[in-house]
C-alpha cells in the first residue's frame, strides 16, 4: 500500500463494520489543505458498548494492536478527553481514537461530517472548522509549528469552504483567540 494511503488500514474495517467516525487532524488537514508526511491518522468515533466488544473482531490481534477492552470503556465512560490508539502491526501506522463523550465539538464534527470519495473508499471527514479548532488547541497544548502550517495550507486551500462564522464562534468558545490571530499572521 502507498504510503500516503495507510490511514486506508483503519478505514476499510470501519467502513464494513459500519462504526461512526470522522477523519480529523494531519490526514483531515491534508484533504483540505496540502499534503505532508504523516505517521498517524486521528478519528473523532462513536462507540456504544456493543461497538467496542466488537473491535477484536474489527481489528484482530493478528493485525492490528489494541488496547485491552476495559481500558478502552474506562476511555469511552469520560466525558470527556477519552482517547486510545491502535497501531497496524506489520507498517506501524498508528491510529488516534478520539471519543466522542460530551465533547460539544465532537457532537458538532459529527453533525457536519463530510463524506468524500478517495481510492474507491468512502471516508467521513471532521469540517474544516472543526480540524482548525483542534489543531489551534494541539498549538495551545505543545506549539507545534506542524499545527499551525496545517492551518495555514488549510486557509490556503479551502478558506472560501470554511463557514466563518461557526469557525469564530469555536475559537471563541474554547478560549482560543490568541493562537487564531497567530495562525494568521
């Protein structure tokens, strides 16, 4: 598999088992801006309990790493911040799961989702706006000068996409004014 197409690894078994996800971080920045190396792909998910007793059989153990299943619930239970991570075990390519719990912008991304069409795989991307927010808090969290670029590539490429007005309102609401104004300069 090329390697820009790995996040395909996580996907595929999403897609047939039906789980409700949205692509966001570097993969989600690259659809909407420009592409760049990446070694992992995050995902905003939904999992009821029903879907993480599935994930062994969606992942198996002889693919796929995973964290034990009560970790993953102990996860899931948080309202939110919950996050586990599985990685692909003969590339290495890691997956971040971000839970949805009461996470209003998750509950956004979700509402607002878009699916896409890339490789013959039907993928569910976060907004644009929701990508943006996140990596202005990953900014806030660790400076990482990637965050920041991704954001600019985004506003590059799709900044007439973008709704404005809902993008202001988030950075507003989580506190993140400061790292918009740098983004943008």
């Amino acid at each position: 598999m090329p390697e820009p197409e790995l996040f395909l690894l996580f996907v595929r078994p999403m897609n047939r088992s039906a789980l409700r996800y949205a692509i966001s971080g570097s993969v989600a920045a690259i659809f909407y801006g420009e592409p760049r190396l990446t070694h992992d792909v995050d995902f905003v998910i939904f999992l009821n309990e029903r879907d993480i007793e599935r994930l062994p059989e969606i992942f198996p153990a002889n693919e796929f790493y995973l964290p034990p299943l009560e970790m993953i619930k102990t996860e899931a239970a948080r309202d939110n911040k919950g996050m586990f991570n599985s990685i692909h075990m003969e590339t290495g390519f890691k997956a971040d799961f971000y839970l949805t719990g009461r996470d209003e912008l998750n509950a956004w991304a979700f509402r607002f989702r878009r699916q896409i069409e890339f490789a013959d795989e039907k993928l569910w991307l976060a907004p644009p706006e929701c990508v943006i927010a996140r990596k202005l808090e990953f900014y806030r969290e660790g400076h990482g000068d990637k965050h920041l670029r991704d954001i600019r590539a985004i506003l590059a490429v799709s900044g007439e996409q973008l709704d404005r007005g809902a993008l202001v309102d988030w950075i507003e609401r989580l506190g993140l004014r400061a790292e918009w104004q740098l983004a943008q300069s």
